[in-house]
C-alpha cells in the first residue's frame, strides 16, 4: 500500500470512509464490519467518520460506534472524526459551531470511539452564526489539551483554510473537501493544501452514494483509460486524484467489502501525462 502523511502521521493513499454504513438504507452490521476489516486487510490504515454518521439524532454517533467495534486489538490505524454537524428527527442535517459544543461532541467522540486522544479531529462544516476563529480556536484548545492528536477543518474555502491555520498557529494537519469528475470546484483548495502541506482529504471522490457505480457511465474518459490499463473507471478516479499532489488522501465511502477492496487497488494504477491531462480536461 502506498503511504501518506497527515500531519505528522503516516497513512494509506486510500482511505476508507464511513459515512455509507451508517445514514439511511445502511448494511447489516456484519456486512458494516466485514466492509471494515477488509479495508484492514487491504492495508488501509485511515478511516473517516463523523459523530452525525446516523440515520437521525436517535442514533447519533452509530458510525463512531461500529468502526470502534471493528477496530478493537487492531493498531496502527489513524480514526478521523468531526464534530459541528447535527441531526434531526426527520434525518436532516444541522450545524453547531461554538466552541462549548465541539469540545462537548469531542468528549462524546471519545468515550464512543473509547480512545484517550483523537487521532485526527475535524470541524465538519463552517457555521454561519460563528466566527470561524471561534470555531478553530476550540480544535487549538483540545490540542493543547491532549484531546486530540491532529486538527483538520471540512468544507472550507481558501480564505477559511487560511484562517484555521493561523488560528492553529500553523498545526492544521487536514483540509476535508469534496472533489470529484462531477465536482472540481475544490482545485482551489487542493492546490492550497499542496502549496502549504497539508493534507487534502477528497469525500465523496467517486461521485456520492448512489453514483459511484455510474462514475464510468457518466464520464467516458475515466472508463476508456480504466479500461486501458485493466481496471474499474472508480480505479482510474482515483489514482487520477492521487497523481494530483502528494498531499491528496482520497477518502472513498463503502458499505461493501468489495467497493473498498476495488478503492484500496487505485495505488498500483500508474497513469501516463497524456492521461492525466486527458482526465483533467
């Protein structure tokens, strides 16, 4: 398995994300675990989640709890999780960005993840009644504090990213966007994270749920060179974002053992200039 760095810590190319074994529709748990430890197997060695990976605010936490399931006696594996979002009972979505919530839902993510320190904390989503600066100065005080090992921000633009940086005093270890073929807005941000260090974490970078398995049906290029060199159009995806800078750490959602083993199969993809600029255009 290719390696990269988050901060200081050396993981997999590919990580493996959460959030589809858990929102609505998810697997049976078994099928949940065994999608985890083949991840293992694999060699993956970072896994996101997030403590509003659940169906509503009845199981708040449901992800944060089943890859801690999974991951008991293994070690060597980086556990990202966010805090910021909400649920509500109707299964929508809300935000919560002031510093007493986040170092509440961090105490909360560590009881569920039954761990003394979070390998990697994230501020899920900017939050508009707060000030960014209030916000990132919470991830600072639980760095201080020994709560967290590494601090990251999710869904922030360049300004923003700058901002958490200073507010970190140069310790923002992760940048969470989503990018995909269907959604390059972010380049702008990729190329932030490349110019300063740190990490960039592509979510949904197969195109979301739902629409991974349509990736090579939507956009030709990707299937035609995947097909080139004898793998899935999900494959050439990824090993496109990963020629993209060293500091890109894709993050593809499964709820399968073998969606995640296809993933996980991107770092041995080697793919020419030509195509590379072919699946830029």
């Amino acid at each position: 398995m290719l390696t990269r760095r988050i901060g200081g810590v050396e993981v997999s190319a590919i990580g493996l994300g959460g959030m589809p074994m858990s929102l609505s529709g998810r697997p049976e748990r078994d099928r949940a675990i065994d999608t985890i430890r083949t991840a293992l197997d694999k060699g993956v060695t970072l896994i996101d989640t997030a403590d509003a990976y659940s169906a509503d605010d009845t199981d708040f936490g449901h992800n944060e709890e089943l890859i801690a399931e999974a991951l008991k006696g293994v070690d060597g594996v980086l556990v990202a999780t966010k805090g910021g979002h909400t649920r509500t009972p109707d299964g929508g979505w809300g935000l919560d960005g002031r510093p007493e919530y986040l170092k509440a839902a961090c105490e909360a993510s560590l009881r569920r993840l039954g761990v003394d320190a979070i390998g990697l904390y994230q501020f899920h989503r900017p939050d508009p009644d707060v000030p960014i600066a209030e916000s990132v100065g919470a991830l600072a005080d639980l760095l201080d504090e020994g709560k967290i090992r590494l601090a990251g921000v999710s869904n922030f633009d360049p300004a923003q990213i700058r901002e958490a940086n200073d507010v970190l005093g140069g310790r923002l270890a992760s940048v969470q966007n989503q990018f995909s073929p269907a959604f390059r807005s972010s380049e702008p941000e990729l190329e932030l994270c490349a110019e300063l260090d740190i990490a960039f974490l592509p979510w949904s970078p197969l195109g979301g749920m739902g629409s991974a398995g349509q990736l090579g049906a939507k956009f030709a290029a990707f299937a035609e060179v995947g097909e080139a060199h004898g793998v899935s159009p999900q494959q050439a995806c990824l090993a496109w974002m990963l020629a993209k800078a060293p500091q890109v750490v894709p993050i593809p959602g499964a709820s399968r053992p073998a969606s995640i083993a296809d993933s996980a199969d991107a770092v041995h993809v080697r793919l020419t200039p030509e195509e590379l600029r072919r699946l830029d255009g």
